[in-house]
C-alpha cells in the first residue's frame, strides 16, 4: 500500500455493462471481461494506481496515475467486449485513502465520488429523449466545469459515431490498435488483405475518431486541484 501524494490528483474509471441481465451467456461474458482486465493492469502497469477489477459481477473499476491513458483503456476495453455495451464514468479528483494496488474495494475519494455521479448521470439521462446520448462521462469538479462540458460533448459525439460501427469494423479495429496500428499485421492476423483493413478502418472514420480522443486526453493530463 502506498499513501498518495497531496495535489496529485488521479483519475478513477468506474464502468457497468449496460442490461447485463438480459445477456443469454452472462458467465461466459463476465469470464471474458476480467480476461479482459487482467491484460489491461499488465499492458498499462506504469500507468495504473489501483488495478482495474470486477466489483460487483457486472460492474469493474479502477485507477490511474497517468490520466493521458483514460481514453485509450476505454478505447480498448469497448472493442474487446464488443458487441457487449458498456457505460463509463470518469472521475478526477484525490483520494483520501491508502491506495491499494490490488484492492480498490477499500479505496475512497473525490476521484471515486465523481466518476460513480457520471455512471449514475449516464443512467439517468438514457430514460430522456431530449438528452445527447453517450455511454461516458467525465467530472473534474466544479472549478473544471466548462472543460468538462467540452469535454463530455466530445464523448457524446464519439459515441454517435461509434453507434455506427458494424461488429466486423470493431473488429478489425481492435486488431489493429492491439497491434501498433499496423495494417499488415492487422490483415496477416486478421487473414485478409491490407486493402481490407484500409477500408474498414476508413469507412468506420476511426482515424476521426482517434483524433478527437487524443485532443480529448490533451486536456485531460491538466493540472487538478481538489475542490472539495
């Protein structure tokens, strides 16, 4: 265990899959996310505070030190589970506990308490039709509010966009950002031609979307004081 360091704000992800109750082959899925998990805590170890696990069957959290990586461990956990949906509520803030690199569960702070505010605000806001849709959200507190606000629309479009992704184009896409962004690697795994996966990747706008993530994630390695 290790005592965080005071003004160095983290950044607590907290996710759900979406209707969980109705997946017909729910054990298989839950088997798969924590696979899923697991190769998440070993690719980004030096980024991680708190590795990432399952709480509460359908639900999974974790924490980060490196906020410059949120959006890349969304990324890639969306398109494993693919065609699985999941929410994602991100929280900035400090934590006021020792920090646990294997349990979470016993973990507290301002960073937890703003990301499960935007899974429940996530929850809320799919029982309105005058509300954007997305499946993530982000908090920094309220002196970040209009970053924030930015920010949350940027996902909200990115989750419009994705909405459009067929199950083929998620999964040449998850190849190819596991694999560097190669696209000959892509095809030689995926036994296709590079041509393929050119097309795929162009048609699913996905570097559109990369981009918007990573000026996304610009703003997310700012300096946070805690209000709170």
């Amino acid at each position: 265990m290790t005592r965080q360091t005071v003004g160095t704000p983290y950044a607590a992800i907290i996710g759900d899959i979406k209707d969980s109750r109705k997946i017909s082959n729910r054990k298989e899925v839950q088997e798969q996310f924590y696979s899923i998990l697991q190769i998440i805590n070993e690719k980004y170890a030096e980024d991680i505070a708190s590795n990432f696990i399952i709480t509460l069957g359908d639900s999974f959290q974790g924490l980060l030190k490196n906020k410059q990586v949120i959006l890349s461990i969304i990324f890639e956990i969306e398109l494993a589970m693919a065609p699985i949906e999941l929410r994602f509520g991100i929280g900035l803030g400090n934590i006021s506990t020792m920090i646990q690199r294997d349990n979470s569960m016993e973990m507290d702070g301002t960073a937890y308490h703003r990301a499960r505010q935007m899974i429940e605000t996530i929850e809320g806001n799919e029982n309105k039709y005058t509300t954007s849709e997305t499946n993530m959200m982000i908090c920094s507190g309220e002196s970040y509010q209009q970053t924030d606000q930015l920010l949350n629309t940027i996902l909200s479009l990115a989750t419009a966009l994705k909405s459009k992704w067929s199950a083929r184009q998620k999964e040449v896409m998850y190849v190819y950002f596991t694999h560097g962004e190669n696209q000959y690697k892509t095809a030689e795994e995926l036994g296709i031609g590079q041509s393929s996966v050119n097309k795929a990747l162009n048609t699913a706008k996905y570097y559109t979307y990369k981009t918007a993530l990573i000026h996304a994630s610009h703003f997310l390695i700012q300096d946070i004081e805690d209000d709170e």
